[in-house]
C-alpha cells in the first residue's frame, strides 16, 4: 500500500518539475522590452530618422550598451530600408555610416497630476480629503549605449 502512495507522488513531482522548466524556459524567451521600436520621450532607444532633402535621409539607431554592435547597424539599416520602401523606392545608397559606443540622455519629465484633494466613497456618501499634490519627480541623467547613424540617399534604381 506504501508503494502506491509513493508512485502518484514521484509522478506529480516530475510533472511539476517539467511544467517549471517549461514555463520559466518560456519566460526566459521573450524580451523585456522590445528592441526595435522608434525612441519614445520615455526611452532614448530605438529608432528615429530626419529628411535632409528630397532624397537622402539621416537614419540613427540606438541601443542599450549590452546589444552587438552589429545588431545595432542592422536595426538602422533596416529602418533605411522601411523609408525606401514607404517612398516608393527600391532601396538606397549608403552614403555614410558612422557606429559608435556613446551616452545618451535619459529624460524622464515630472509627472503632477493637479489634484489636491482625495474623494473617496463612504457609507454617508462622498468625503474629500485634502492632500499633498502627488507627484513623481522627474529627472535626467546620462546612460551608455550603443549607437549607429546612417546618411542614405534613396535612389529610383538598385
């Protein structure tokens, strides 16, 4: 009879086991945040480009330090590529390039939100509570990174 109870147990041990490898293994996959996207006013990272003129455009990329190099001109030159496209053209000449490890500025603005009094509900109906004025300070600061600038000039034919 011990041996029954023992056997369930062991399975539903290795069960649970697998079912942990199997979900932190999947949680372990997916980014935090992702990589490519254009640059926020909350996050310098990412993606931003200028029109210089008709034809040539200035594409920058940049990412946080512990990204290769290579990855991060890959990222610029794939948004090259999405602003050929996105004017009809085929691609683009690479006119120069310019990747480098350098600081970026991190600016987070201070967030008030104007209230100075709390409502809250109550058996005898509504009670305003005076406050502070809620905030959350905002700040700046410099943090390393990985950045890569293009010059392209978009052409008709490849």
């Amino acid at each position: 009879m011990q041996r029954l109870l023992q056997v369930p147990t062991l399975t539903f041990r290795l069960a649970l086991l697998l079912a942990s490898v199997l979900f932190l293994s999947a949680c372990a996959s997916q980014p935090e945040k992702p990589e490519y996207a254009p640059v926020s006013d909350f996050n310098p990272f990412g993606y931003q480009e200028e029109q210089l003129d008709e034809r040539l455009w200035a594409v920058r990329f940049v990412a946080r330090p512990d990204m290769p190099m290579g990855d991060v001109e890959n990222y610029a030159l794939r948004r090259a590529s999405e602003i050929a496209v996105a004017n009809g053209k085929p691609g683009f000449d690479l006119q120069t390039r310019d990747c480098a490890e350098v600081e970026v500025t991190l600016s987070v603005p201070d967030y008030h939100s104007g209230t100075k009094e709390v409502t809250l509900q109550s058996g005898v109906g509504p009670v305003s509570i005076p406050t502070q004025d809620p905030a959350f300070p905002g700040y700046t600061r410099e943090v390393p990174a990985k950045r890569c600038l293009l010059k392209v000039e978009l052409v008709d034919q490849l």
